[in-house]
C-alpha cells in the first residue's frame, strides 16, 4: 500500500503581493510604451510626417492605405487602454500583432531593410511589445 504524501507550500503574503505589484508594474510599462510607439507611428501616418510616405510608396502600396493604418493603430491604442472589454483586448492584441508581423514582412519581401534593418527591426519590436503586454495582463483585462 503506497502513501501519497502531500506537500502544501506557502507564500508569505508580503511576496505575493510584490510579485502582484511587479508584474502589474511591467504590464503597465510595456503597455504604455506599446500605446505611445503606436500613438506616435499612426499620428504619422495619419499627417505624412517624416519617412512614412517614402516607405508606403516604395512597398507600392497605394497611399491611401495610411489613413486606415493610421486610424487602426489609434482605435487599437483606445482598445487596449480602455478599462473592461476583454474580448475587444485580445482581439486587438491579435490585430496588433498582425499588422506589426505584416509591415515587417512587407519590407523584408521586397528587400527594403532600411538603415541596419530599422524598417523589419522596428515592427517586430513593436509585435514583440505587444505579445508581452498580453502576456502580462492582470486578470482583470482577460476572458
């Protein structure tokens, strides 16, 4: 006859809470960087500031295209800042990851890496922040 034994482990409550509070503080983080690189890119986009006309038009994408780009990134920067709406987060996130995996795949297909790869670089790092703002939300923002 075999005695299972069970072990019961536990946390003093002081480290539960810090490591709450930690990983409340890195979900805030990388989501408000993720928010303001979006903020700032679809702003652009949305004005044709800088180099964004050069890239859309070198990629031969109609122009057009920025307006909708940029008003996605905006509506997805209320999305995922916005209280409640959980279903509405996680289809953003998927969004977001989407069109940051698109455009670097865009430029990567058609060989426009930019100065050091900046043009494939800074939409995955931009995708990459975005998976950890998933992966860090407090229970509160998940289904």
């Amino acid at each position: 006859m075999s005695k299972s034994i069970s072990t019961v482990t536990t946390v003093p409550a002081g480290k539960a809470t810090t490591k709450v509070q930690g990983k409340t503080i890195a979900y805030w983080s990388v989501t408000a960087l993720l928010a303001g690189a979006l903020t700032l890119s679809g702003l652009g986009q949305l004005m044709k500031l800088g180099g964004n006309v050069d890239l859309v038009a070198n990629l031969g994408y109609p122009l057009y295209i920025m307006q909708i780009l940029g008003v996605w990134k905006l509506l997805g920067v209320i999305a995922i800042l916005t209280p409640r709406f959980p279903r509405l987060k996680e289809w953003t996130h998927a969004g977001i990851f989407f069109l940051m995996t698109g455009a670097a795949a865009s430029h990567l297909l058609d060989q426009d890496y930019g100065s050091g790869g900046f043009n494939v670089i800074l939409p995955l790092f931009y995708a990459a922040l975005n998976v950890a703002s998933w992966a860090l939300r407090p229970e509160s923002r998940k289904l």
